[in-house]
C-alpha cells in the first residue's frame, strides 16, 4: 500500500516538477528578453541626448583651439596692450579662460584628443612666453606679436593643427 502512494506521489509530483521548470525557463527567456529591450531602449535614449552633446564639445573644442591659434589670438587681443610684458600676460589669462570655460568638454572626447587639445594649449603658451623672453618688457606689443608669427613660420606649424586635424578625424569617425 505503501509503495501505491509512493508511486501516486511521483505520478503527480514529476508533471508538477516539469511544469515548474518549464513555467522557470519560460520567465527566465521573458526577462532575458525584457532586458535586452530596456537595455535597447535606454542606449537609444543615451545616444540620442548624448550624441548632440558630443558634437557641441566638438564644436567648442573647434572654437577653443581657433581661438587660441596664434593668428587669431593676436589679431583679437593686439590692441589691449601697450607693452610686451602686458600683452604676454594677456595672451595668457585669455588662453587660460578659454580653457577654463571649455574643461568640462573632456568628458565627451577621447582621452588622446583630449591629450592633444592640452598640448596644443601649452605649445601656444610656451610660444607666447620664449617669445616674450627674447624680448624687453616695455618693448612695444607690436614686437611680440612679430615674434611670435616669426616662430610660427619659421615653425612651419600651428600649434594648434595638429590637434584641429585630430578632432576633424574623430568626428568624422562618429558618421
């Protein structure tokens, strides 16, 4: 008698063991599924305010080594100055603001552009400065500018193309 409820236990205990599985594999396929939509949905989300806010930092990152080319940085800030001491420290405090105002940029460019727009920064900067040092204080404003276009041809390269040149490849890279 004992082993017919032993096997009526089994007769109902295996169908209700298989259904149990069955029903773990079905949600366990449906959640998996869920996921991958969410996840789908969210990095469609993601992309479509990201990608707009990465093309602005590209864009300011464009503006900020424009502006601090030597051209147009001297061309803008020439006639603040009196003296060559004066337009050094002038150079510097603009180059240092546009890049205080464009830091948080970082975050949507690569570390190696982000590593070139810095450098491209300091050569402009070191530039202004050699430049300045071969120079009196109290010379004219005039002479630095001079100096510093002689260096550039001289150079036979922008400070800031280099870097300009590596932002166009990686937002070309994004399309």
């Amino acid at each position: 008698m004992k082993l017919d409820n032993l096997g009526d236990f089994l007769i109902i205990l295996i169908p209700a063991g298989l259904v149990l599985v069955g029903m773990y594999l079905l949600m366990r396929s449906f959640l998996k599924k869920q996921l991958l939509e969410q996840s789908f949905w969210l990095k469609k989300q993601s992309s479509e305010t990201v990608i707009p806010l990465r093309i602005q930092a590209y864009e300011r990152m464009t503006l900020f080594l424009e502006r601090i080319s030597p051209n147009n940085l001297l061309l803008r800030l020439y006639e603040n100055a009196q003296h060559v001491g004066d337009f050094q420290q002038l150079i510097l405090k603009e180059i240092r603001e546009e890049y205080y105002h464009n830091l948080a940029q970082q975050i949507y460019l690569s570390p190696g552009l982000w590593d070139e727009v810095n450098k491209a920064m300091n050569e402009v900067m070191v530039l202004v400065n050699t430049s300045a040092a071969e120079l009196q204080n109290d010379d004219p404003a005039l002479n630095l500018s001079k100096k510093i276009f002689e260096k550039v041809i001289n150079e036979e390269k922008n400070p800031t193309q280099e870097a300009l040149l590596l932002l166009k490849k990686e937002v070309q890279m994004l399309f």
